[in-house]
C-alpha cells in the first residue's frame, strides 16, 4: 500500500548536493529577486497563454487517466496541484514552470508518455513535482534565459553571465538529484525510477519492454573505473560540464543508494515527518 507523506518538507529529502549548490546561488545578492521581476508575471501569462493554445491540458475530462496519475502524486507529495500539460514533441522530455508560484505547471511530451508504462509516467510527474516542492522554479527559469538575458541586459556583462551560466548548470544538475528522490518517495520502488532513467538513456517505444535493468545498472563499474586516471575524470568532467541533467547511470545508482538508505525507510514509516501546525495537514507549496 503506497504511502501517503502528509507534512511532508523538501528538507526531508532534499539531496546534500542540492543544498550545498542552492546555498551557493542564494549567496549572490537579489538573484532570485532580479528574475522574478524580470519575468514576473508577464512570463507566467505568456507560457498560460502558449499552453491552452499548443498542448493538451490534462483534467477530469481530459486524459482522466493521466490526471489520476497526476493528483495521486501530488497527494503522496502533499502539495497542491498544478496544471499539466501534454504537448506534441519528438524528443522525450518534461518540465516544470514556477517563476512566482502562482501558475505553475508542468509540460511532459507525446513521445516520452510512448516510452514509457503508467507508473514509469507517475514517477515522471512526481520528479516534476519534485522541482516545486523544492523550490526550484525560479532557478530553473533563470538558467534557461541566462544566454538570451547576457546580450538583453549589457550591465551584466558576457562573463559574468558565462560564470553565472555555469553555476546555474551545476546547480541544476545538482537539482535533478532531489527530483529523482521525490519520485521515489512517490512510487516507492526504485526499480521503476531507475527503468525511467534507463529508457531515456537508450529507450524507444519498440525497445522499452525488452531492456534489461540489472545490465543497464552495470554500466556503472565500468563508468566508475573511467575515474581511476586523471584522464579519465577529465573526460568525465568535460562531458557534463554543459548539461542539464546528470548521466542517468549515475542518477539511477543514486537513487537505488537512497532506497536502501534509513533517511528513505523512516520517511516511508512517518518516523521523520512531524506537524508544526494544523496548516501542515492541508497540503499546499509550504516552500513558496
């Protein structure tokens, strides 16, 4: 019987490698509060409006299926729900838009629902749901718009945004990790958040069923050894340098760690949450 995580904080679950990376950005002055307003609300309008016209809204009345899915989660999450949206694209893919917390939502493409089975999508949309119970959404915007915003506002500066483009990218990835842990905390079997990750590695809807997870999991001995040599962590560090996500081999050990971890059996056993208030029991973006 799945768990339902009533009180649940980000804090709870929030990857050591998010916390150390947020503090970090939180330390440059008036950054969240400079793309907040540089956005604002007019962003948020423009994505609603881009939305209802080029994708499907998910509702009770549309692909009921998939918002079962969706208010499920967000149950076990103990958030409120946002709108999600599913748009045609070949490249399979999701995000989540939150610049003020008043409209977020979150996109996930056709070809990405094609790979993979309803409780693979589940674990989709609780990593989505992961980035708003963590408050990343202002970040997130921000590192999408730094190399637009670098020749907008010259007051910034070309290295300046380059160093700032860096930070964010490490950050996000750093990110990614406290999102595969709300997943988790969701679906509550690693083997199905480690399947989503091994099919956006190398995954195709004619090809899905017959992939192998004990085998995809053994890739990682051997990306491990690459590290052994100072060439080898070079390379390493050059092929992420300038992505969004970690390598999903290393996503997926991290989180096969964290199921066998104590943090995640006592937050499954309610050992870790408690109420401050009765505001706690209603759900609702505490972290805003």
């Amino acid at each position: 019987m799945t768990v339902k995580l009533i009180g649940l904080k980000a804090d709870h679950f929030r990857h050591p490698l998010d916390l150390e990376a947020t503090n970090r950005l939180k330390q440059l002055p008036g950054l969240d509060l400079a793309i907040r307003g540089f956005l604002g609300s007019i962003a948020e309008d423009f994505f609603y409006l881009n939305n209802i016209a080029s994708s499907i809204r998910i509702s009770e009345k549309q692909l009921p299926d998939l918002h079962d899915l969706l208010i499920s989660a967000c149950e076990i999450l103990d958030v409120e729900t946002p709108q999600l949206y599913i748009q045609q694209n070949p490249v399979p893919n999701a995000y989540t838009l939150a610049i003020r917390g008043q409209k977020p939502f979150i996109v996930i493409h056709t070809s990405l629902l094609d790979l993979l089975n309803p409780e693979e999508i589940k674990a989709v949309i609780a990593h989505e749901l992961g980035h708003l119970k963590c408050e990343h959404g202002v970040y997130l915007s921000l590192a999408n718009i730094m190399v637009l915003a670098a020749g907008l506002i010259p007051t910034w500066g070309t290295l300046v945004a380059q160093s700032l483009q860096s930070q964010l990218l490490q950050w996000v990835r750093c990110a990614e990790f406290s999102c595969d842990r709300s997943a988790l905390l969701v679906v509550q079997k690693p083997e199905i958040v480690m399947s989503v990750l091994m099919k956006l590695a190398g995954g195709s809807p004619n090809l899905a069923s017959q992939l192998n997870l004990s085998a995809f999991m053994e890739q990682v001995k051997d990306y491990r050894v690459m590290s052994n040599n100072e060439l080898g962590r070079l390379l390493q560090e050059t092929q992420t340098a300038q992505l969004t996500h970690p390598l999903p081999i290393i996503r997926a050990k991290e989180v096969e760690k964290w199921s066998n971890s104590p943090e995640y059996d006592q937050l499954l056993n309610q050992k870790r949450i408690s109420y401050n208030c009765e505001s706690d029991r209603q759900g609702g973006w505490r972290n805003w």
